[in-house]
C-alpha cells in the first residue's frame, strides 16, 4: 500500500535516527559524515514506485532523454574522427552525417515501435545500443574496407547484431529488414542486394591472424564452415568433453555473433532460448576460436554461496590480475541461488562484487597491479591501483549468460537484475531452419546403410517433416488450449536416436532371416537344376527300370517264401527274449538290494574321507610327539596297525609279572614317522582286500571291548585321532556290507 520495500525501509531509517542498532551488542551505532547520492529510472516498465518517506529526503536532479541533435553532434564526433584518421576521400567524408542519422533514426524507431510484452520482455532499448553500433564501427579493418559501399556494409552488420540478433519471429525480423531498406535507400540510395550478395552478413576475426586480428567482411561460407570445423577439432583435441556439433550455418553465425561480443572490451552477450539450442557449445566454441579460457560453474551437492565466491574471486583474479582473457559462462541451470545473478548483476556493471577480496587478498592485487599502473603513468594508491584492476577486469572478462526466455522467472530476473539487459549484447537463438534439420540428420545417422541415396534424403525429409509438424501442432495446442508444449533441438536429437536405435534392432531381427532367404532361394535354384539333370537320367534309365522290374517281381517270390521262415524264427526269439527280460528284472532288482546296503556303509566311509582330508602335517606331528599317548589314541592306533598288518611289539604286561602282552604303540610311532605318507596310505586303503581275521581282530575294539572307541570319546584325547577314528570304524561298516552284497552280486551278474 505505501510502496515500502525492506532495503529501502533500513535507509529510511539511518535518515531519520542517524543509525542503526547493533543487535549483538545491543547499542545504536551512529554514521556520521556520509551523504546518499541515489540514482534511479522512473517507476513504471515493471520498476516499483518508492515510498514518499523516503523521497522526502532526497533533493530531485532529473535528467531528460537527450536530443537527438546532441546525439547526433556526440557521434558524429566520434564518427567523422575515424573516418577522417583512415579513409582518404570526400565519398567517405560524406556518409559521417547519414551513418549517424540513420542509426539514431533505427534506434528511435525500434525503441518506439518494438515495446516490450510478456512474451518479448527483452525489447528494452537504451542508449547503450545506440553507443554499440558505432563501437561496432569503430572495430572494422579500414584496410579491408575498399570502397564506401564496404563502409555503409560494416554500418548494416552492426545495427543487425545490436537491434536484429534480439528480435523473436519472422515477423519483427521482417519489420527490422523494411526500416534498414528504407535507410539503405532514403540515406545511402543503395539496397542490400548491392551490398549483400546472400542473405547472411558476417564480419569477424576469426578468419585472420595477427595481433590485433583484422575484423572484416567474410564472404566465403565455405572457407567458413572449413575453418570453424578445424576450430572444432582443435578443441576436442585439446578437451577432456569433446563436443560432436553439426556446424551448418546458423550455428555458424551463431558462433560468429558471440565471437563479435567477447572480442569488444566490456563485451557481454545473453543467450537467449530453448535447451539443446546449442548456446553452450557454441560459446565454447567461440572462445577456443579466440584463443580466450572458457571458465564454468561445477554444481554440485554442497555447492553454495561460499563456493560460488570462491570461483567468483579466482575468475576476478585470473583476469584483472595475470590479464587472460576469460570467458565466464553461466547457464541458468547453474543458478541455484538467485544471490548468484546479484553478484554477475555487480560484475556486469563494475567488474567488482563488494566486499568478495579481503585485505590480505587486496594487498596480493596490489603487488601485481601496482607496477601496471607505474608503467601506465597511473597512480599507485590503493583506490587508483584497485581501479586499474577492476579496469583490467571489465576489459578481459566478457560474462556469456545462457537462459531460456518466456518465463516468469526469466521476467523477474530481468526485473530485479537490469544489468542483464543493460550491459549485455542479446543474441535470440530461434528455431532451426530445414537446412540445419537436414544437417543435423546427416550427421546422426550418417552409419546407418541406406538403400540408396533417395531413400536417405527421404528419411531425412520425413524426420525433418515430423519435428516441424509437431512444432505447428504445439502452437495450435497453445492458441486453442492455453498449454505450452515446448518442443527443442533436443527432441529432434531424441527421435534421431530413436530412428536410429530402432532401426539398429529391426536390422539385427530381419538381417539373419534375409539371410536365410537368399540363401533358400539359392538352395531352390540349385535343386531346380538338380531336378531337370534326373528327369534326364529318368528318361535315359526307363528301359533299364522295366528289366530291373521283372527282376523285382521274382525277388518278391522269393522274398515271400522267406519271410515265412522268418515269422517262425521270431516267434522263436521272442520267447527267448521274454525270458531274458524277466532274468533281467530279477537281476536289476538283485543290484537295486545290494546298492541300497551299500549306500548304508558309503556316507560314514565319505564322511570319514572328509575328516581325514582335513588333518594336515602337524596334526600328525602332534599325535607322534606324545611320550605317553592317552588310551584313546592308543586305541585308534591299534586300529590302523590291525588294518594296515603291522604286528605289535611283545612287551612285558606291566600288571602281570612273566605275561606278554601285545604293543603297538611302537610300531604306530613308525607309521607316523612320515605324515604325508601315513595319510597317503590311509587314502589309498584297498577296503575290498579286508581279510576275516584282521575284522576279527578290529571287532573287539569297534564293540568297546578294549575301551569306548567312538569318535566323541577319542577327540577328547586328539583331534587326530578322532579322523582316524572314524576312518577305523568306516572299513569296519564297509567290510561287513561288502560282505552282505557280495553273494547278491554274483546272482545279479549271471
């Protein structure tokens, strides 16, 4: 209701109390000897009005728009100073006055007509462009300008880049194209067709060498396309991105237009459209052709305001301090935070963010700049050495901001940040035409194998044809339905690849079965041949057939007296085999019985294999060391001798003076002498050799005669001789199945 505006309130009240409170220590702060010098464009085109609190301390020096005879007297000036320093000639003289009113004229008449709407809220125009067209001018190569036509040419290219490269449509390009005919032939009393043989008007620098480069007339697009196509493999020699662009010649101009902008000191450019437009690429392109570092934004997930200050002040420092030229590119993808655009909106004005360098960090400036300004005659104060860098910085950095337009976003940016406007050179990146479509199509799907070169330039036309169609049907879907269906470069590049992906899978599924085609088609012509050379043995053969047919017919007799000799001898077999099948049953169900024991006694004999694998070296080792081995281990060793045949020592029974008792822990200790060797020979048992008396012997021992002899009993005495326990008592279980099976093995066998 009282336009009050939060910033604008806290100046307020400096005006009315002299100062601020301090809230953490809880004082007010009082400012003396400061005075406010305000400056601002009158409310209205989207700028708020301010508060009458405020204004009431404020004297008013407003400044009217300049007459137009002062601008003509300030660039003509400027104007006749070039021509007169390098055109000799009055031809030349004479176009000072026409040059100068037709482009004050241009700008008049565009600032009048084209005004700004929600949808063209970049059609602001202010005397900055008027200023651009003759800066422009100032930048051509006289030596290259040959005749006045050359110079009236160079005029035309400017007012395009500065008022035409910003236009939206057709329809105010067309408009733009009428108002420079009408100059061209009321001022000059030329037409374009004298100056321009084709449609597009380039200057640049690119083309040439030295230093500096000369900005001239390029009228070879051919030798262009060439040269920007070496730009571009250059680049992607020397990047770690590689860029895979289709140049065809919008792009080309594209390219050429933001070359002009960051070639000029204070030279910033806005791209303006759709993702996928190629705006990034190409300023990419545009600095590598200028030899300028091309510096961009990293986002990523913790990147915020001091990040961004961070890359903010090496950028300020590369250019201002070591003097590179730099290109900073900044899409509005990368904005995450709108504080970012307040500080380009500061670079953009004065090449300076307040308060970014601290004092450490300024006294690190000055020691670089300070000997630029002794040797530049300039002073070496801080404010003078700190304002040559800030000079160096507008000269060698050129901000290239990338943004989508027709937002509401986009609008209140341009609102709130009017440096992007004022400062920036707008370059309008419109739709593709056919020849790029088509381009762009050769190149995507230049590996596809098409029949023949028409049907290629058919696939191209109708995937040309199928963006356009959509491009129209969404701007019916806007003006019947108030729905925008954006449709970019980027959704031509997807049904490219959609195209060539599915024909890719089409391909892969019809190639093998053409193959297989031709290659039956091959096979019937080889078998048609084949038929035609029977049918002429067949008839070569004929009267041998009708001997060979009597010969048959007797066989047959005699064949049939055979065949019932035959019935009685397979009556015969057939028994025979009848009974083989039964004998073979009960045979089967003989080795079904002997297996079924046999499975009992194989997984204790695998499970003992198991354990036994799983001793090693020192296990053994262990069990040989024992002086006086516990019972269990005596028991488990017996065992093994009993099965290996080793015999026991006689020793006298320690219990029973003048009896002999068997010993075979000694002979054990001899088995053990190589462990390798003993589970080698635990591996490679014949279990099928087991004899009745050395079962006999074992039996004791498994029954638990001469103590309990299980695998928990022995592993409290060695982990060992637990294996070999089970080991033991496998041959034992396996012995005595074996012998069950043997007798039904033998019936089966028969």
């Amino acid at each position: 209701k009282y336009f009050a505006q939060p910033p604008l309130e806290l100046l307020r009240q400096w005006m009315d109390h002299s100062g601020w409170y301090d809230r953490k220590l809880l004082q007010f702060r009082e400012i003396i000897d400061t005075i406010y010098v305000a400056a601002m464009g009158p409310p209205g085109g989207g700028r708020n009005p301010i508060s009458a609190r405020l204004l009431r301390h404020f004297s008013f020096m407003s400044f009217t728009t300049i007459e137009n005879e002062s601008l003509e007297r300030i660039f003509s000036t400027i104007t006749g100073s070039f021509i007169s320093a390098n055109f000799q000639g009055e031809e030349y003289s004479a176009l000072t006055q026409p040059i100068v009113e037709a482009t004050i004229e241009v700008y008049d008449t565009i600032a009048r007509e084209l005004l700004p709407t929600p949808a063209k809220s970049h059609y602001t125009f202010n005397l900055r462009d008027l200023a651009k067209v003759f800066q422009g001018m100032l930048s051509g190569d006289p030596k290259s300008i040959r005749d006045p036509n050359g110079l009236v040419r160079l005029w035309v290219h400017e007012c395009a880049r500065v008022f035409g490269d910003r236009l939206v449509n057709d329809d105010d390009r067309s408009w733009f194209a009428s108002l420079r005919d009408r100059q061209l032939s009321a001022r000059f009393e030329v037409t374009f067709r004298d100056l321009c043989q084709t449609e597009r008007l380039m200057f640049g620098d690119y083309l040439s060498s030295g230093d500096p480069k000369p900005y001239m007339h390029i009228e070879d697009m051919e030798t262009l396309a060439k040269t920007f196509e070496g730009f571009l493999e250059d680049y992607n020699a020397e990047s770690t991105k590689r860029m895979d662009l289709v140049l065809f010649l919008d792009a080309i101009e594209h390219v050429s237009r933001i070359s002009r902008i960051i070639r000029q000191p204070k030279g910033n450019a806005l791209l303006l459209g759709v993702g996928g437009s190629g705006r990034q690429s190409l300023t990419r392109l545009a600095a590598f052709a200028a030899d300028y570092k091309c510096f961009q934004i990293e986002i990523t997930k913790n990147y915020g305001m001091n990040e961004w200050r961070e890359d903010l002040r090496t950028l300020l420092k590369q250019s201002g301090m070591e003097g590179k030229p730099t290109v900073f590119l900044l899409p509005d993808t990368q904005i995450i935070k709108e504080a970012f655009l307040e500080d380009v909106n500061a670079v953009l004005n004065s090449g300076d963010v307040p308060n970014i360098f601290d004092s450490g960090t300024k006294e690190e400036i000055g020691a670089i700049v300070r000997p630029i300004c002794a040797s530049l005659g300039l002073g070496t104060t801080k404010a003078a050495v700190y304002a040559q860098f800030l000079a160096r910085v507008q000269e060698n950095l050129h901000v290239v901001l990338a943004m989508s337009p027709g937002s509401d976003l986009f609008r209140s940016r341009l609102r709130m940040y009017p440096s992007l406007l004022n400062c920036c050179s707008i370059d309008w990146f419109s739709e593709w035409p056919d020849e790029a479509l088509t381009n762009v199509a050769k190149a995507q799907l230049a590996d596809i194998q098409f029949k023949d070169e028409n049907e290629r330039a058919a696939v191209f036309d109708v995937c040309r044809g199928i963006h356009q169609s959509v491009a129209r049907g969404s701007v019916r879907f806007l003006n019947e339905m108030d729905r925008f269906n954006a449709v970019t470069p980027t959704s031509y590049l997807e049904l490219l690849a959609s195209y060539q992906k599915i024909m890719v899978e089409r391909k892969a599924e019809v190639g093998p079965n053409q193959q297989r085609f031709v290659v039956g088609l091959d096979k019937l012509a080889d078998a048609t041949v084949q038929v035609e050379k029977l049918q002429e043995d067949i008839v070569k053969l004929q009267p041998v057939l009708v001997t060979t047919s009597a010969e048959v017919d007797a066989m047959m007799i005699s064949i049939s007296a055979d065949r019932e000799q035959a019935d009685e001898t397979k009556a015969i077999v057939e028994k025979q085999e009848s009974q083989a099948n039964a004998k073979a049953a009960e045979a089967k169900a003989i080795a079904d019985d002997a297996q079924k024991d046999l499975d009992e006694a194989l997984p204790a004999l695998e499970a003992a294999t198991q354990s036994l694998k799983s001793l090693n070296k020192s296990d053994i080792v262990e069990v040989k060391a024992m002086k006086n081995p516990p019972a269990g281990v005596k028991l488990t060793m017996e065992c093994v001798c009993i099965l290996q045949k080793v015999k026991p020592v006689r020793k006298d029974d320690p219990n029973q003076l003048g009896k002999k008792i068997n010993d075979y822990w000694e002979p054990a200790s001899k088995l053990l002498n190589d462990p390798q060797a003993f589970l080698n020979s635990l591996f490679a048992f014949d279990k099928d050799g087991m004899e009745d008396s050395m079962i006999n012997m074992l039996t004791p021992y498994v029954e638990g005669k001469h103590g309990e002899f299980t695998p928990v009993a022995i592993e409290k005495s060695s982990k060992a001789c637990k294996s070999i326990c089970l080991w033991a008592l496998a041959m034992h279980k396996y012995y005595h199945v074996a012998k069950m099976v043997e007798p039904k093995k033998s019936p089966a066998s028969i």
